[in-house]
C-alpha cells in the first residue's frame, strides 16, 4: 500500500503529536535514517507506555523501570509496533530528539540532519515480518520525498553512538531490510 507525506506527516497512521522537537540547524537537511529500538518495560511489547515517554506522559508508577526514564525528553519521528503499525510524533522537517551524542560520517549531533525511526522491539528479540514490510514501506516513502536521504545512508542508533547504544542490536536483519529496499 503506498504511502503519501502530506506536510512532513505520513497519512493513514495515528498521528500523536510529542512537545520533544525542536528546529533543525538546516531545515532542508534530511540526509540520514536512524534505526532503534525500544520497549516498555524493557523486554515487553504491547501497551501505551513508548508513545506516553514520548508524549512526556509515563507515569513513574506504573513500573519500577520508569522512575529512572519518566523525566527524559526523547522522542522519535515514527514508532513500528510489533504488527506493523506505525506512530509518528513529529513532523519530518523537525528535529526529534533520538540520537543523542552521535556522529555519522565525521559530523556530530545526527538529530540535526536525520529521521528517527524506532521498531518496538529488544535486541534479543527478533523483529516481525511485519515490522520490516512496514519499515520498508516506509524507507521507500522518505527516500521519495526526501531527496537527499539515500539507501545508503541508513544506520543504527549503535553505529553512530558505539560504546553508548546497542540497538537495533544483533536481531536486526539490515541484509533483509536491504533485499526489501531493492
Ligand atoms: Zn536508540
């Protein structure tokens, strides 16, 4: 099924817009795709609880796990639940705070220039069929309306901040993604 961006939002998905954006440095550079992954608590898929750390709504209550994550303020463009379906939070042309302190190809603070996308997932955990349909869905929809993002400038969270990410971890088939991309 094709997918349109109509003003830097994907159609057809839940749109749940997240305060954590801000600027980019250079509004017309989006050249870099980053993979992550996240679940919440750790290790379980299902539930509201990544779109309410996003929406800097989790309560600290619901688990042990989120006193120490409640009061951070992430966020990432686009969210790929375990059956494929898709959140965004903010819009494409904003810079959403995914990456951290990270550099790609000898440029620093890739939240800049890059569209975050995370697989609800954990790094010991395969990820679904679904999942890489979508998130190849996806790639082809950005790669269209985005012109300076290329197949080859798509990384992992782990490859721009190594020795402080792990994700998409080992599970993460990049050779499939890139059989879908083709
Ligand atoms: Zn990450």
């Amino acid at each position: 099924m094709p997918m349109i961006i109509e003003q830097h939002w994907l159609t057809g998905i839940t749109h749940l817009p997240s305060p954590n954006h801000d600027e980019r440095s250079d509004p017309d550079d989006i050249s870099l795709l980053v993979i992550h992954c996240i679940s919440l608590p750790p290790g379980q898929f299902g539930g509201d609880y990544i779109s309410q750390l996003f929406c800097n709504r989790l309560n600290p209550e619901d688990d042990a796990y989120f006193a120490s994550i409640y009061q951070l303020k992430v966020s990432a463009h686009l969210l790929i639940r375990r059956d494929g379906t898709c959140v965004q939070y903010v819009p494409f042309d904003r810079r959403a705070w995914h990456a951290g302190v990270s550099h790609y190809q000898g440029r620093e603070r890739c939240n800049d220039f890059s569209i975050g996308i995370e697989l609800e997932g954990c790094e010991q955990t395969p990820y679904t069929e679904a999942q890489y349909q979508q998130l190849a869905a996806v790639i082809k929809t950005l790669l269209a309306a985005y012109p300076r993002l290329t197949q080859q400038h798509i990384t992992g969270h782990s490859d721009i901040a190594p020795g402080r990410k792990t994700d998409p971890g080992a599970t993460f088939d990049w050779n499939y993604l890139r059989g879908l991309l083709a």
